[in-house]
C-alpha cells in the first residue's frame, strides 16, 4: 500500500469530535516500516494532538529514530499544511531533504520536504554555548 493509501486509512480513525477535521499521517522509518497517525482531540481543546505527532510516537515506541518519507491526508480544499509544532516534530527525526507528500482526499497532491517546511529550524547548534 503506497503511503498516501496508508495515511488515508488511519484517517479514518480520526477523533475529531470538536473540530470535524480528521487527519491521516504515514511515514516510513530507516528500516521500512510504515507507521501511521491521526489527529486526536480533547474537551480541553489544547490537548489535542496531530496525526504527524501520532505518527512519530508510534515510530519512537517501537524502537524507530529515522523518519525517511511521509504523507498527510485530510478533506481540505488545498493540500493540508502540517502546523507549526509538528514541521519542528519532523525535523528532529527527519533530513531536511526527506520528502513530504501533502494531499487532499479528492486526490490533489503537494511534494515538498522537511528542510522546506521549516526553514531556520531551531536545531542543537543553537545551543553549542551552553
Ligand atoms: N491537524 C493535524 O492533525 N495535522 C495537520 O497537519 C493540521 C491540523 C489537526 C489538529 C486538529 O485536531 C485539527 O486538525 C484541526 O486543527
């Protein structure tokens, strides 16, 4: 199953009760595997989580550190744009080169990578003087 197909399946798991909006995201990681996410929402708004995140914490929990390619589903006019908080998610499993696949459900398609989303990522270089 090609990632999109697989994002588009976890989507449909989505719990989106309040913003109606679900979201699918696959990745695959440095040895093949494919792991999946959806957006996961709360009463108390904030506390809701993205399908990218989803997508990592599975990645992370079964013992994955390498995120090499990754797709994002939803019912969006335009292709759905990762928010803010996850493009910094990426980054930290991600090169920038890694290649990012954003779609919509009536089969639009948008190719960019984890390095596009996020320039002047916030990265440990930063830090070299702690
Ligand atoms: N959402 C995602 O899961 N991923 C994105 O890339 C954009 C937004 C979710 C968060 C929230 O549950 C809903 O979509 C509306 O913002």
């Amino acid at each position: 199953m090609s990632l999109i197909d697989e994002a588009r399946a976890v989507r449909e798991n989505a719990y989106a009760p309040y913003s109606r909006f679900k979201v699918g995201a696959a990745l695959r990681a440095g040895s093949g595997a494919v792991f999946r996410g959806c957006n996961v929402e709360n009463v108390a708004y904030p506390e809701g989580t993205c399908a990218e995140a989803g997508a990592i914490a599975a990645m992370i929990a079964a013992g994955e550190t390498e995120l090499t390619e990754l797709a994002v589903i939803a019912d969006s006019p335009t292709p759905v744009s990762p928010c803010g908080g996850c493009r910094q998610k990426l980054a930290e499993f991600g090169r920038h080169d890694v290649k990012v696949t954003l779609a919509t459900t009536d089969g639009q398609r948008f190719e960019t990578t984890i390095g596009a989303l996020l320039p002047g990522v916030f990265s440990t270089e930063h830090m070299n003087r702690v």
